[in-house]
C-alpha cells in the first residue's frame, strides 16, 4: 500500500522550473541582438545615410 507521503517530493515542483530556460532563452537572444546592432550600428537605415555620400563622390 503506498502511502500519499511517499511520493517523490521531486515531481511537484517542475512546473516552476518550467519558465526558466524559456526566460533564459529570451534574455540570450535580446542580449545577442542588442550587441549586434550596437556594434554594427544600424540605428538609422545605412542606405539611406550613404545615398548622399555616394552622389557627392560622383
């Protein structure tokens, strides 16, 4: 006869657990763009930032 304490007191918990590598996950990939853009620098659209350049060249 098993008894309801004996349960593997393990097996409740997952649920919290859960939405941490998701979180994880999410913070990873925002930290990688923020990087990327930070050292490429694409805050303003480049085309439209060279296109004067290009024509005062020719």
């Amino acid at each position: 006869m098993l008894n309801s304490k004996q349960t593997n007191p393990k097996v409740k918990y997952w649920g919290v657990w859960l939405p941490v590598p998701t979180l994880l996950a999410i913070l990873n990939s925002l930290f990688w763009t923020w990087l990327i853009l930070k050292t490429v620098g694409y805050r303003e659209n480049p085309v439209e930032n060279a296109a004067q350049s290009i024509i005062d060249n020719f």
